[in-house]
C-alpha cells in the first residue's frame, strides 16, 4: 500500500467522522493513541503492530484534514535528516 492509497482509505474510512469532529479533535486522536503505544514492548508483536498502525492512521488522518499530501511531505527526508542534512542523521 502508497501512502497515497492509504490517505484514501483513511479518508474512506474516517473523513466524515474526521470532519465532524474537526482537526483539534483529531490531534488530540493522536496524542491517545501515542499514549497506547507507552506500553509497546510488553506487549506481544500483533499487539504491537495494531498499536503502531493506530498511530500511522491517526498521523494520515491529520494529513488528511490539513490538505498535505504525504508522498509529497517525505520529499523532506529524500536527502537525509531535514535538520543536519546528514544520512546517517548528525543531530545531538
Ligand atoms: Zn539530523
């Protein structure tokens, strides 16, 4: 799956809801399902693979709503840390 097609499932699965409850809401989505995610290496690898892609939905529903295409975001990334410029990242 693109992040492309992915954006369209998000949407289809989520964007009336999404835009009912508006952007802040889904912000807010966000920062739970990180906080699901605290507990990440107790759990067993499926739990942690739902938990993980909790976050990737929310993420791509944020994407979503504020109108970014997140193919066309990660061309911050194409050339290494968007910070330092460096591949391995040179940061700290
Ligand atoms: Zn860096």
């Amino acid at each position: 799956m693109t992040l492309r097609e992915l954006q369209e499932l998000v949407q289809t699965l989520y964007g009336n809801r999404n835009a009912a409850r508006g952007l802040d809401a889904t912000i807010e989505g966000l920062d739970d399902r990180i906080h699901r995610i605290s507990d990440l290496a107790d759990r067993e690898l499926d739990e942690r693979a739902k938990a993980l892609s909790g976050v990737i939905v929310e993420v791509t529903s944020i994407a979503n709503q504020a109108g970014i295409d997140m193919d066309e975001a990660l061309r911050f990334y194409i050339h290494g840390c968007p910070e330092c410029g460096n591949n391995p990242c040179d940061c700290n």
